[in-house]
C-alpha cells in the first residue's frame, strides 16, 4: 500500500494542498494522509479554512510519497527551520517521491533537498529559491530525480497528474484527470507574468510583497 | 461587505468547494464563509479532509453570493430534501449570484431553480438534471439569469473567476489568476468525455456506477 503523506502546517495555502490531494486521494490502492507537526487543527492563511489533522509527523515516518504545499508562511518556516523541514529531511532518504507545490520548495531547499538542483516555486519566489543552490526553472513541473516540483497554487494539480502516473500509470492518471473533468477553461489568459497584462503584473506584485513583509 | 456563502454537507467533493474558495476568498471587500445544516465538523467523500465549519445554515441568511460543491451524494441530498436544499430555495431571492460546481446543480435543482433553465452539472450527471426540468448543457460555465452552475470538479475554478469578473471586474479577476498561477498544463488531454480514450471513458463510467450505487 503506497502512503501519500501531504505535510501541512498553519497558514498553508489551501488548494496548494487540497488540489494535489484531489488527485491523488483518487488513486485506488493507494492511502493519503494529512499529516502536522502536532494532531489538532490546522487553518489557512486565511484563517477561514480549518482542517483537523489526527496525525503528527512522528507518525507518519515513512512515507513513499511526501507533497509540501505553500503559503506566505515557508520563507519563515525555512529560516526557523519549523518541524516540518526536520520531517521532510528525515523522511526523504526513504521516500519513493518528494515533491512541492508553490513555496513548498522553500521547505524542501531548506531541507537541503534542492542544492545544485533544477526546481520550481511560485513565479514570485524564484529568488528565495536561489539562496539554497536550487536553479530556478520557468516550467510548470520541474523533475529532478525523485524530487518534483511544481510552480505556484493551482499547479499542484498537474503535478498531481504527472505523479499518478508515475506511481500507477498513465491510464488511471487520466482517468482521474476524466473523474474530475480537468479540461480546464479559464476565462482569461492571465495565468504567468509572461501572459497577464503589466498593470494586472504589477497589483500583484505590490499586494504580494505587502503580504510577504507582514508574514 | 460581499458575503460569499460556501455550503457544505458530509461527502461533498473536496475541490469543488475549495477550488471556488481558493479564488473567492482572494477577492478584497469580500467575506467568505463556510457553512453548513450545524457547525461543526463536515467530512468530505473520501472521510480523510475533516473541515472544522463554524456557521450554521440559519446563521448565513442573506448572502450575496452563494457556491454549492457537488459529490456522489448529492443525488441523496436532492431526494431526501437535506436543510441544504431548503436554504439554499430560502436565500436564492436574495442572491446576487447563486452557483453550483458538478452534481451540486442537483441541489439548486431540487430547490426549485433550475426549471426551465439551461444548466450544466458533472459529465455523468446530465440525465439527473433532466429530472428537474432543467437542459443540460455540455459546456464548463453555464449561466442563466443569475446563476451559474460548473461542469465537474475542477471546472469550479473556472466558474469562480467568471464570477469574481462579475463581482469586482476583470482586472482583479485576472490577479488572482495570475497569484495562483493558473496557467493549467495538464500532462495529458484527457479531462472531457469527448477527448479520453474510450477504455479511459469506459472505466470511469464503471467506477462512478458503482461509487453512484452505494452513496
């Protein structure tokens, strides 16, 4: 039975997580955990998503998969070397599959996962990247060895995609990709720095730095 | 203050509430919250995501905005009349937008709005709405007056940038997508009935009759 172990800890990103977990939540023969550095409640950097997570990184010490999501908070949690870069650390060397979503990279660079490395992250975050020796790659999915990772929020998904294969194969991959009716339709094609307009460019920017300064 | 009302019942399908969320509660001068028939804990489908929900239906009255995810036991929900249903015909007068992703149309339906009207729901979900009156309507946004109703699961981030270009404008829509990166590549094309291999098509089918059997 392969263990997907999605590490949480507050002020993640909601669907950084809960889109991976979507995916592979689906794979039949396979068991996902959501996982904290304590059992308890685990909320959003929002403050409106509460989670109940029954279980501690310590019991989750050898997982075969392990998906790190982001947040405004990683960049604190990288430097403060929270629980959860001791965790990814520890489990890593056992793990079939490492991956991130968004500034989860952070987690795993602090890891000591990502040095000399090609990696992704958030489009905002590439620099934070490049102090751990990672190579910040401008690709939606960025595979080195077993670690994989994938560039902010919604990415996760496609990463997901691309590790169910992986760990089952193409067929049920797209399956799932069918059960969920992942065709996706944006109205607008403003989804990276290189397609959305400068002005849309710059409000997100300042709104991001404002959020990153008070994180 | 925009109220965004996200309801929730026990087995609904995680993404699509939380794909919606991740986008309507970006939005700035809006308030999202999560509700359901009590507060408390509402698990997902799967009964691993366990979201801790502190507003009942009777304390959400009057939202501007309401989102009903879909899940497998939707149908049940429709049939039996859960107080999803009832609040949902309650507040529906009021709304400046009512909305549904997948078999949460059913929900609308059920209460009574979908009559008459086109509407789109989960792919394996059409025949459902007929029931109610509506016309199925194979596309990924589908809106009628003042409501929208998603295709399956992952079209619900879709349908909530639509609608926060309906709430606060394009530009602002377009920065969220651009904050959650939402440029998808999914690695395969696969996410519609009419673009999967027909084995792909066919085992999802078996799968969603089954899973559809014992909900």
């Amino acid at each position: 039975m392969t263990t997907i172990a999605i590490g949480l800890y507050d002020r993640f990103t909601s669907l950084d997580a809960l889109g991976p977990y979507q995916v592979l939540s689906s794979i039949p023969g396979a068991t996902t955990v959501l996982c904290a550095a304590e059992a308890g409640t685990v909320s959003d950097e929002n403050d409106l998503l509460h989670l109940r997570v029954d279980h501690a990184f310590a019991d989750v010490s050898e997982p075969d998969v392990v998906v790190i999501p982001g947040g405004f908070a990683t960049r604190r949690l990288a430097e403060e070397r929270h629980p959860i870069v001791q965790w990814v650390a520890d489990v890593h060397p056992r793990t079939q599959w490492t991956t991130s979503v968004c500034t989860g990279a952070l987690v795993l660079a602090a890891a000591g996962l990502l040095d000399g490395l090609p990696a992704t992250t958030h489009w905002m975050a590439y620099d934070s990247l490049v102090g751990y020796g990672a190579h910040p790659t401008e690709q939606r999915v960025v595979r080195a060895g077993k670690i994989i990772t994938a560039a902010g929020v919604s990415a996760g998904i496609d990463m997901a995609l691309t590790l169910t294969a992986e760990l089952v194969g193409s067929e049920i991959a797209q399956g799932i990709q069918l059960a969920i009716e992942y065709d996706p339709q944006p109205p607008f094609d403003s989804g990276s720095p290189s397609k959305a307009d400068p002005a849309v460019l710059e409000m997100i920017r300042a709104f991001s730095e404002q959020a990153d300064a008070s994180a």
